[in-house]
C-alpha cells in the first residue's frame, strides 16, 4: 500500500483515523484541505491516508483494518449486495471527467462512427463515457467504437497522435490536452449525476464511534466550505500537493470546481445511477 501520513504535526491526544483512497485525485480535495487547514486538530483528529483500490477497501474496512473509504461507488454496491457499510458524506457529487476530442474532432456529434477509447470495457471510466454520449444524443452502442487502451497515458497519447478520436480524460489530461491541440467536448460534471468520492464506513463503526464521525464530517465540511469559497487558498494547496506549476494548479481547480458537492449531501439520482 502507499501511505501518507497527515499525523506529524498533530497534538498528542488526538485520535488517530486511517481512510483508504482508491488513487490520487482531487475528487477528495476536501480531506486534503481539512488537514492543511488544520480543520482536522481542530478537532482532535490524526488522519493518515493508505492508498487502496476500492474492493479492497471494502473489505478493510468490514475486517477494521481501516476506518473509512473515500470510495462511494464501491461502498454503495457494498451496501447494495448486502455488505454492513454505509455512506456517510459526498465530497464529489459529479465525476471529474473530460471527453476530449482528437484534433480534428470539433464538437461530439463529430465522434459518431469515430473510434472513443476507455481504461477497460465494463469499468465505471466507460459507463462515464456511455452516458456523456447518451446525453448528446448519441447511441453509444452503435455510433461509436469503443477501444480499451488502459491508463490515462495511453489515452492521451492516443488522440495526440490521432489513433483514436475521443476519449475521457481527468483535470490534468484535459489541461495538457489543451495546450497539445486537443478539444474539450464534454466536463462530464454537466451532464452526469454520480458521486465518486467521500466518507464510507461500517454500521459498527457508526453505531459505535458517532462522536468521532461527527468530528470527521465537520472536518471535512469545513474543507468542502473552503474549496467553494477561498479560490487563491485552495489554488495554492493544489499546487503544493500535487506539485503543480501556479497556472496548472488554477485550471485544476476551475475545471473542477462543478464536481465538488455543495454540502456533501448525496443525491438520490446520484446513487440509483452507481448502482
């Protein structure tokens, strides 16, 4: 697993928490705000994050080798077949997705018979692209083909050489995609419902550690209630986390401002379309 520790600096009694994040991603910002911002001493919390893909976490956090999951899509199918976890709060109430298209695809109604590469057949990165189609009117199944080409890399090489002609991309694709000549089609956060990322825990956990959740959540809605309302801050902890230059840090976080939830509430169209 990768590990990084939010702890170092925080007082000697504080409670020490672990959540799993399935990979680097602004989509759990708020977390990552509430830790630099000291939102989380506040309130007496030590937060260490363990990089862990989502079906593993899952099952973490029924054995208690961690305490939560910023995964939601994971946590929601959980709970769905039966499994006693639970969502708790929506940090990424819209996906942080980009249909670009190659440099001679203009607009996504060019895309109709062109070729639309995705990470792998059947993964949630496709379903996102699916719907994005749908909601221009598209028929996924038989106006485009769909390629799995992998990693993100191999997409965004692909349209820059113009193997494929559209593919989904996240913030740091759809800038550098941008400066490569590409075009930005669709922000997936216009057109689809679909929380990705926030707080998911066990029953157990809830029913047995309601004070320490408590203090978890407003931590981290004091992150979210930062994001939307201190631009320059929120730039500059982009900027440091990720390592970014200043105006790669400013479009990441204008291009994905859409998707962070306005109060961490998650939405009732939102989870029917994760299931």
């Amino acid at each position: 697993f990768y590990f990084l520790s939010f702890g170092t600096l925080e007082v000697p009694a504080a409670e020490r928490v672990v959540i799993a994040y399935p990979s680097p991603s602004p989509t759990f910002l708020p977390l990552i705000v509430a830790h630099r911002r000291g939102f989380f001493t506040q309130e007496e919390l030590q937060v260490d994050l363990v990089k862990i893909l989502s079906g593993p976490a899952v099952s973490g956090l029924i054995a208690g080798s961690i305490e939560y999951t910023t995964s939601l899509g994971g946590t929601i199918l959980a709970a769905m077949r039966g499994a006693p976890v639970q969502a708790l709060a929506c940090f990424s109430s819209r996906p942080m997705e980009f249909l670009m298209g190659s440099k001679n695809i203009k607009t996504i109604n060019d895309l109709k018979g062109k070729t639309v590469a995705v990470n792998a057949i059947g993964q949630p990165q496709h379903y996102i692209t699916i719907e994005i189609l749908k909601a221009a009117g598209l028929n996924p199944s038989q106006d485009v083909i769909f390629r799995p080409l992998g990693d993100e890399t191999n997409r965004f090489q692909g349209l820059v050489l113009g193997d494929i002609d559209g593919a989904t991309l996240g913030p740091q694709g759809a800038i550098e995609g941008k400066k490569a000549g590409l075009n930005l089609l669709v922000n997936a956060a216009d057109v689809i419902d679909l929380p990705l990322a926030g707080i998911g825990a066990t029953k157990k956990r809830i029913a047995e550690n309601s004070d320490q959740i408590r203090r978890l959540l407003r931590a981290s809605l004091k992150g979210i209630q930062y994001i939307r309302e201190n631009r320059t801050g929120t730039v500059e902890i982009i900027k440091t986390w990720f390592k970014l230059e200043p105006d790669v840090a400013a479009a990441t976080y204008d291009l994905a401002f859409k998707a962070f939830s306005p109060d961490g509430e998650l939405n009732e169209k939102g989870i029917c379309l994760s299931m």
